[in-house]
C-alpha cells in the first residue's frame, strides 16, 4: 500500500497537469479516465444511452469527496463549490465558482442564470449536501437544487473498495485520497436513471421527496429524513465525547468501568459505564437514581449537573466507614440541600415550609448551591 500510494502520488500530479493542459472533450475524457485507472479508480456506468439526454441538471447521492470528478470522467458537468474558501484548491478540485457567497436564495437565482444558457455544461448537483458511505440510507434532500430546472435525472453512486472503508465521517478529501492511492482499487459504479419531470403544482419539498424514493429504490437503502445538519450535530456530539476526561476508554487514568454482567445489552453496559463516571464525581448519589437519569439524557454532564442543581431527587447514601473519610460539614451541607430536608451542624435547621420572604428563599436557593459546588469541588 506504501509503494502503491508513493508512485500514485507522482502519477496524479501528471493526470493533473493532464488534465488542465487538454481542453473538455471526449478525447479528454477517455485519455483522464485511462490514467485514472492506474491510479485505482475504475469508472463503470450502466445504461449510458440515458446519459445526457437533453436533461441540464443531474441528482446524486453522495458517497466520496470525489463523485463529481468520476461523474465527469463520464459527460461533461460542471459542480458548483458551496463549501470552502475560493481559490486554487477549490479549482484544483473541479468545482465551479459562481462568485456567490450569500443566501440560498442567490445561489438558487446564479444557477438558474447559468442553466439559461445553452453552451454551458449541464449541473452536478448532490441535495444529501454530506457524504455518506452509501450503505444503509439517504440523507434527505434538499429542495433548493429542485427549483432550478422543472426536470432533474437522477444519478445513482456506488463505490466499493477492498480492506478500507469507502468513505469516513469528519474525514478531510485529503486523507479519503491518500487512502485511494493506497488501496490496490476503488471501483465506481455510476448508473444513469431516466429523467423526471416536475409535475403540475408539484411543491419544491415533494419533488424533492419524490426523487429521493427513486435513488433510494435504485440503490437499495432506506430514504430517510436525517439532514445534513443533523448528521453536523452528531459529529459534534460525537467529538466533544472523545474529549471529556471521563468518556469511555480515556486512558489508564481514567475511571474504572464495571466488569462485563452476562446476558448484558450492548445498550446497558453502555449506561453502567456512564453511572460509574457519575458515581465517582457524586459518591452520595444512589446508583438506581443514576442510572434511571442517564437513560432519559444519555450524557454524564447533564446527569451530573441535574444532580448538583437538584432537577432529579434522591435521599443521600450512607457512605462505608473506613471506605472514605467521614463527611463535611460542607458534604453534609451538600446532601442536604439536595433534598432541602437535612442541614449541616454549623448551618440554621432547614425548614420544610415555604418560606415566605423572596430574600429568605433566595438565600436558601443560594447557600445549597454554594454547598453543592463545595462538596463537587471536594
């Protein structure tokens, strides 16, 4: 794999320089696509008499940071950049630059001008606006590729390649593309649809709607309603995890995860493994009543911090004697005002009644605060 991608790496800045110097023909074409066969990308397409006819505005899924160079390996096409500073790289990578970085709305009105336009390419357009490895669904579409032209044909993607992973979430192209010259191929299979019109008083989402379920049944997975931005989210979810101190797998140093049960769910010991995090940084905290939290939230932080702010009730645990030191007056302080039941020695009795001075339950609100972040600090 390190020889392969050490020569591919030489051999691609000539189908660069290959690429650029020819002007776009289907001599072009065919002498790219060759080269890009020993690089390992072998193009295939099925049912090529549907290519290109008469339709401007081509719809694919999205799989790799590189489908529109496959697809224009194919037909001419041009992708417009709706991601990423303009520029070199942005040129380098085949997209086109509209000189439009503001609304969807103007982006929508520039590709509307260039589709007027008959000597222009027709478009390339992905609505999934993520890549995804093409497996199990398809993102749902946009609408705003739909109401450019009144009929789109749809383009459905396919890649697979041996030993590695097709495509990688929060990955950049430039390590998909390392991993493409290290892998002995990676084969795109491009499968032309027949083109579809929008019908009369067809809305935009519906047209949308409706192309989706037909890439979705030409391919073989499931349409499904999960966006690009919620697939963002998840990233981020996923990223901020990794960084805590106490996730799962941290290090040596990080807390002890309790031994496998049997007959366990994946899900549980999930959930087990959290409760013990929390369970370290509240050791008055029942067990029962972390875990039955961690299930509604699924976060140690927001378990952890309706704990201290008193969102979830539970009466403190005995601590074992010679286990751990014997609590506080600030500990103790801290349980009770969890419950709003129990005082410290050195504090004023808390009383059960409301009180009915706002000061007084202010400073009652305050002072258990004071005590819970002392005894989380501790």
């Amino acid at each position: 794999g390190l020889c392969l991608l050490v020569l591919r790496v030489f051999i691609g800045v000539h189908v660069f320089l290959v690429s650029c110097a020819l002007p776009d023909s289907v001599v072009r074409r065919f002498i790219v696509r060759v080269m890009c066969s020993v690089l390992g990308l072998l193009v295939r397409q099925s049912d090529p008499r549907l290519r290109g006819a008469g339709s401007r505005v081509f719809i694919a899924n999205h799989v790799t940071p590189f489908d529109h160079n496959v697809v224009s390996l194919l037909t001419s096409c041009n992708t417009p950049a709706l991601s990423g500073a303009p520029g070199f790289i942005c040129w380098s990578r085949g997209f086109m630059e509209l000189g439009v970085s503001g609304s969807r709305a103007e982006l929508v009105d520039s590709l509307k001008e260039y589709s007027a336009h008959q000597g222009n390419p027709p478009l390339l357009l992905f609505p999934e606006e993520a890549a995804t490895n093409g497996r199990a669904g398809l993102l749902r579409f946009s609408s705003w590729p739909f109401s450019i032209l009144d009929e789109v044909q749809p383009v459905a993607l396919q890649v697979r390649r041996p030993l590695v992973a097709v495509s990688v979430a929060d990955s950049s192209w430039i390590t998909e593309l390392l991993w493409t010259f290290f892998v002995p191929f990676t084969v795109y299979q491009v499968r032309w649809m027949p083109s579809v019109p929008r019908r009369a008083d067809e809305r935009v989402e519906d047209f949308a709607l409706r192309v989706q379920e037909l890439l979705a049944m030409e391919l073989g997975v499931v349409s499904t309603r999960i966006t690009a931005a919620d697939r963002t989210e998840h990233m981020k979810r996923l990223r901020h995890t990794a960084r805590l101190p106490f996730a799962p797998g941290g290090g040596s140093g990080g807390p002890r995860v309790p031994p496998s049960l049997p007959g366990a769910a994946p899900e549980d010991m999930g959930v087990m493994a959290m409760a013990q995090q929390v369970k370290e940084v509240l050791p008055h905290v029942p067990l029962e009543v972390i875990r039955t939290d961690l299930v509604q939230t699924n976060c140690v932080d927001t378990t952890i911090a309706n704990l201290l702010e008193g969102r979830v009730p539970f009466f403190p645990e005995s601590e074992e004697a010679g286990d751990l030191p014997a609590p506080s007056t600030s500990q103790a302080a801290a349980a009770s005002g969890i419950q709003g039941s129990v005082a410290a020695p050195s504090s004023k009795p808390a009383t059960k009644q409301f009180a009915k001075s706002p000061v007084e339950r202010h400073m009652s609100l305050q002072e258990r605060k004071r005590a819970l972040y002392d005894y989380a600090r501790r």
